[in-house]
C-alpha cells in the first residue's frame, strides 16, 4: 500500500474530487454536486478561493478537505477572516486509516499560516466527534422558528423541492438590497452587494425570491424536509421586518415557513412579530469553532453571535 500524500487541489482535479464527494456523502435532487456549484462554493466566493487539500494513495483521491472562506464582523467592527469546513469526505475504500484527521491538521496548519482567525462549521453528529478531538469547543445548538400553515400543502416529490413560484406565488426576483446593513451585534456576516449578488442572485442549484418591504426585502427559498414542502426565510435584509415575515408566512403554500435568527437580534423580533416561534426543545445544528488568533470576542458563547439561516446553510 502506498504511503498517504497530500497536495493542494489543481483546477483539473475538481471532476475527481466531485467523485469522492458522491460515492462518500450521495447528494439529493436539492443539493446537486456539480461543477458549478464547487465553483460558486470554492472559486467565486466574494471573500476568496477555498482552501482545497487532497489525500492521495498512489494514483486514487482518497479524501478532500476544503476551507471555504467566510469573513465576520465583530460588534467592535473589527473583520475576522474565517474558513468553514465544507466538502469534506473520505472516500468509502480508504476509510479508518486517519485520512480525515490528516488532511484537517495540515489544513488548520495552512489556515494559520494565511492568516485565518477563527474556523467554524456546523458539522454533523458523525463528524463532530472528530472535530472535538482536534482542538474544536462547542459554542451552542441551532434551533427553530417556524409558522404552520394551516391547509393542504404543495406536496414535495421525495426529495425534489417544487418550483419556488409553485410554493410562493408572487413573490418578486432577486436584487440586491443597496441600503447598508446594520451595525453587528455579534459575529455578523457583512451584507455588501457583493455578497448579497453571489449569496442569493448566482446560486446554480437554488432560487431564491424576494418580499420586498420598504429598502429591504425578504429572501426565501423553497426546501422539503422529512417529505414535507418548507419555504424557508433565509435572510432578513435591509432592515425589512414583520411585514415581509407575515407576507411570507400569508402567500406560503408549504407546510410551514422555517429559519433561524439569533436571539436579540432585531431580525428575530422581526420574525416573532411576523408569526414565527421558537420550536421547544429542536435543534437543527451545533455550532462549533476553533480561534487560531486573539479575538475581541468570545466565539464560544452563542450570545456573541449575530448570524441567520443564509449563514449557516449554503444552499
């Protein structure tokens, strides 16, 4: 058996790579692998290409590990450059030969000498083990808000989320919201126009619609969970509040309308004024991160977190 050998991913490697992905994590008719949607993940990303390692036994891909980067704003104003882990997978024939840990020690070690701050993910319970063992301390579980709807829904065909005008009739098309954000009350993705064209206007695999309400606008995106259609508020932008929320929640013909604020932020009050609630007791995600630097903040208390459902998924 040849010895393991990681090197950092080339352009040409990316089909190989999309390979290991599908046979490792499958992919559903919602969350298609393609070479576009590496792209837009690893290449266009507005706060800069992913770092990409690549596990190699003799002339086989047997892991991919890629950083993707993300940058925040601490409620002092200062930027922290960050990586996520995204796309991370052993291939089924090399499993339980370390190759996950490998390829994510000598990426910290790469993220560190770029000058990375703070990594953080939302990794899965299989996953997450691994990360705590590696030096990652838990910050705090991801809950809920939903608002049923009550009547029959637009049913979801297995995994395949339904046209989005199909769900929510009327909605208008994407534009990004020019009016500047406010201030962070916590780590806080930095909403530019930027962002906003390639977070929500340029996603190859996802539509999302807009409900605009005076400068800002509401995004929501179609999603099926457990069989279930969901129309999912993604982003609150622009300062656009109740009104947009309780438009969603009115011409939504999903189950339910879902998404996630933190606690305090204006955007959650938003919500609950809008008809949403906090789900008792559910927690969709854990929240995990591991400082490479000071901070001006504590990124292990929830409370110092100013994030939504657009920054913790990727669809």
């Amino acid at each position: 058996m040849p010895d393991l050998e990681i090197r950092p991913a080339r352009p040409d490697d990316v089909t190989a790579i999309l390979e290991v992905l599908g046979a490792a994590l499958g992919e559903t008719p919602l969350l298609k692998r393609t070479p576009e949607l590496w792209g837009w993940k690893h290449e266009s990303n507005p706060f800069g290409r992913s770092i990409v390692l690549l596990a190699w036994f003799g002339d086989r891909i047997a892991g991919v590990r890629a950083l993707m980067r993300w940058d925040l704003l601490t409620a002092h104003g200062h930027r922290v450059q960050c990586v996520r882990p995204v796309d991370t997978a052993t291939h089924p024939d090399f499993e339980r030969r370390g190759v996950f840990k490998s390829l994510t020690l000598e990426a910290v070690d790469l993220a560190k000498d770029s000058g990375i701050n703070l990594i953080f993910n939302t990794p899965n319970p299989r996953s997450g083990a691994g990360y705590l063992s590696m030096g990652w301390r838990e910050v705090g579980a991801i809950g809920a808000m939903v608002r049923p709807r009550i009547g029959a829904a637009v049913p979801g065909g297995g995994d395949e989320a339904p046209a989005i005008d199909k769900v929510a009739p009327g909605l208008n098309g994407f534009r990004p919201i020019e009016k500047p954000d406010r201030p962070p009350r916590g780590l806080r993705t930095p909403r530019t126009e930027e962002y906003q064209r390639w977070r929500f206007g340029s996603h190859p695999t996802v539509r999302y619609g807009s409900i605009p309400e005076g400068n800002g606008a509401a995004m929501v995106r179609v999603g099926v969970r457990a069989g279930r259609t969901e129309l999912v508020l993604s982003d609150l932008l622009g300062g656009a509040g109740r009104r947009a929320v309780a438009r969603a929640g009115a011409i939504n013909r999903g189950a339910y309308l879902a998404g996630f604020f933190s606690k305090g932020s204006p955007e959650r009050a938003a919500a609950v004024k809008g008809g949403m609630f906090p789900v008792p007791f559910v927690k969709t995600l854990q929240l995990v991160a591991l400082p490479l630097t000071e901070l001006d903040t504590d990124p292990f208390d929830l409370r110092s977190w100013d994030i939504a459902t657009s920054d913790l998924e990727l669809l």
